[in-house]
C-alpha cells in the first residue's frame, strides 16, 4: 500500500529511525524523508529507501491500531 504524500496520515507525517529509536514528525512528506536522511548521513546509517520505509512503517501503526 502506498500513501498519498497530499493526504495527511492520521497523526501526521513521523517516522522513528529504528537503529538510533530518534523520531521525526514534519508537516510534509518530503521534508519528514529529508529529515529522516539528514539523520542517517549524521549517524554514519544506510541511506536505504526512506520513501518506502517511512510508509509502510506508518501504514504498520496503522493497521495495528485498526486491529485494536
């Protein structure tokens, strides 16, 4: 499932980098992945695909709270 970066997820745009447990929120999309890549350069972290990682790690939390 992809997000529509136009939308706002409920809750916002945030994202926590697991390997350093720092969270980021931003008002945008695109400056929640320039955050998320600020802090990976920083940190010496993979720049991996922060697109696709922050989006299905906010579709997971929301699917869990769906769940209940």
């Amino acid at each position: 499932m992809r997000l529509n970066p136009e939308i706002w997820p409920p809750g916002g745009w945030r994202y926590t980098q697991p390997e350093t447990g720092c969270s980021f929120q931003s008002d945008t999309f695109l400056g929640l992945v320039a955050k998320v890549m600020e802090h990976r350069r920083s940190n010496n972290l993979d720049a991996g695909d922060p697109d696709s990682e922050i989006q299905d790690q906010i579709v997971e939390k929301v699917s869990a709270a769906l769940r209940g």
